[in-house]
C-alpha cells in the first residue's frame, strides 16, 4: 500500500490543485501500481493457523 503513495499524491495534485504531468510522469505512476498489483497478485496466502484448545 505505502508504494501507491506517490500514486495517490500525483492524482491529488491532479484533482486539488490542477497540476499537469508529463507522459513520462503518467507512465512513470502507471508502472507503479502495475508494480504493486503485480507484488500483491504473486505472494503466496499465508495459512490460517487455527488457536489451540
């Protein structure tokens, strides 16, 4: 989730205060969450372990 932080504060830039980006700042910010997409769809879900009686 923190790497989606520069993601966010780019659109909120965006949105807030009516900034343009650059192509390679929007290509830049798409590689970033295709990133953390890609790390959250790879990693193994850890087991339930269940509590002892």
């Amino acid at each position: 989730m923190l790497s989606l932080e520069p993601a966010a504060g780019a659109l909120a830039g965006l949105v807030i205060l009516r900034e343009h980006l650059a192509a390679t700042q929007w290509l830049a910010i798409a590689a970033i969450v295709a990133a953390s997409a890609g790390t959250i769809m790879t990693t193994p879900a850890e087991p339930m372990v269940e509590d002892a009686p």
